[in-house]
C-alpha cells in the first residue's frame, strides 16, 4: 500500500462483501472512519491521503450502502446493533487494537455502540455533526417527529420522499450559501443515488429513519459512557445543520467538559467538502497529540 495514495478493494467480512478503503502505513496508528447518511465512505475520499503520512485511516461502506452488498433483510437487521456488529467485526478482521474513531451523522449513533462494547480499543473521538442529545434536536427532525407521534401513512410519506435524488441533493447542499454548495460536488448525489435506487435499499434507508426512535433510549447511554470514560475528544462541527445545530455541538460538553470544540461558522452537516481547509488542521493536530 502507498503511504499516501488510497488502495480500494473488497472484502469478504464475517459472511458480508464489503468495499474498503485504506490508506497509510499498514503499521502505523489508525483513524477508523464509520460513514454517515446518505453516503457512504466516499465523504473521507480527501481527508485519507490528508492524513496518510502519519496515520493509517480506514474507511468501508455499510451493508445496503454504496459498493457494499445488500444482503437479505431476513438475514441482516439493518439497525444501529447491526451496524455495530459490522463495525466490530471490520476492526476484527483488519486487527485493529486501539484507534481514534470518527462519529458523524449515523456513524456517530453506530460508533458509540461499539464504544461502549469496546471501550479498551478507544483512544479518542472525532465527532463532526453526530447528535446523541435529545432536548437540542434541530427543526429538520420535524418531519421524523411526526411520523413518531402518529405513524400515518401521510407521515410516513415525508419520509418516503427523503428518500430520492433529490432528498439526497437536499441533504448535501439545502442548507449551506450558495457559495458554499458550490463547492460540494454533485457525484454526492448523482454518483451515489443510482446505487441506492433499488427497492430493498430505499427501504433500507426508510426504515433507519423509522428506527430513530427507538435509537433516542440509547442516548442516555452514549452519554453515560461519555461521562465515565472521558475519551480525548474533538469535536469539529459546522452549525449550519438543521439536524444539529450549534447546541447540538456544545451539548458534548455537559458529558465532555474537557473536549476541543470548533465550530466552523458557515459550515454545515458536510464540512469535509465544503471546509476541509479550515477541518484538516484541526484534525492533524488533535492526531499528533492523541496518536503520536
């Protein structure tokens, strides 16, 4: 592998064919990169050879989620423990002991369930944009709250509507200037929608907002293993989130007094395309004094 190109392969992990990136020496310390929705590990295609002269970073995509296989819903839960037990089983199958782990958007509600099964392997957080405080939720969940008080099928068809190219084009541009959407590019949405334009994983992805619900009792737990673990934290947040804004951020501090909090003003939920400029120092310096 190149210390600083990334190397694309698949891989078969614990029955399920994955595609993975990697990049970095194979022997130096790892960044483990769980993505968000509605993407896939493509969001961390610059920050990985950002960071590969020093670090080994690590990026797969979810089952269901772009070049990874769909497998049957009878055989895979597709729900956050689900999740978790991929991301454990990745770590497992690329022997990874101890590494700084990335929580953004689902990933963050994934990773910290594996946080909490694995405590010993954490050596710290990043967390760009993941909400695990239920009293600061932004506007945006209006929509996913009213299918949670009254799951009508009126409801039920905002949530159906998310699902399309053009809910995803939403998700990455709907909230930043003009200036800044200009900067994102559109292979988000017109690359990856075609991949998950297919019945099973409309589904899929329907049925994650559906199980949000039953994800806000785990709240309570992500911040309690917060609490009591104290992991060094980065949070890098861009507060032009409908989803979690600015107190979405700073609620980490109740739980984290300790933790680095930047919020980068104009930035929103997808801060790597819009301000990697202003993140990827950040980032290398937390790494430098975290996994030296």
């Amino acid at each position: 592998m190149s210390d600083i190109g990334v190397s694309h392969r698949w891989a078969v992990v614990n029955g399920h064919n994955l595609f993975l990136r990697e990049a970095g020496p194979s022997e130096a310390p790892v960044l483990l990169l769980p993505h968000g929705y509605p993407c896939s590990s493509f969001q961390f295609r610059r920050l990985m050879p950002a960071l590969a002269d020093r670090w080994r970073t690590v990026a797969f995509d979810w089952p269901g989620f772009g070049y990874s296989d769909t497998p049957d819903p009878a055989e895979f839960g597709y729900d956050f423990d689900a999740y978790a037990g991929v991301l454990a089983d990745v770590a497992d199958a690329l022997r990874l002991k101890r590494y700084v782990l990335w929580l953004h958007d689902y990933g963050s509600q994934i990773g910290l369930r594996h946080a909490i099964a694995k405590p010993d392997r954490i050596a710290a957080l990043i967390i760009q944009n993941g909400d695990i405080y239920a009293d600061v939720l932004g506007p945006k969940y209006a929509a996913i709250k009213a299918w949670w008080a009254d799951k009508s099928a009126e409801n039920h068809r905002l949530l159906e509507e998310a699902v399309s190219e053009d809910g995803f084009r939403h998700e990455f541009v709907g909230e930043v200037s003009d200036a800044d959407a200009a900067r994102v590019p559109p292979d988000l949405w017109k690359l990856h929608w075609p991949l998950m334009d297919t019945p099973t994983r409309r589904a899929i992805s329907i049925g994650l907002m559906e199980k949000l619900e039953q994800n806000l009792e785990w709240f309570p737990r992500y911040q309690s293993y917060l609490r009591e673990r104290q992991p060094p934290t980065l949070i890098v947040w861009g507060p032009q989130d409908g989803y979690m804004p600015e107190p979405s951020a700073r609620a980490y501090l109740r739980d984290l007094p300790d933790a680095e909090v930047h919020l980068l003003a104009e930035a929103g939920h997808w801060l790597l395309e819009t301000h990697f400029e202003q993140a990827l120092p950040l980032v290398r310096d937390f790494l430098s004094r975290t996994l030296p």
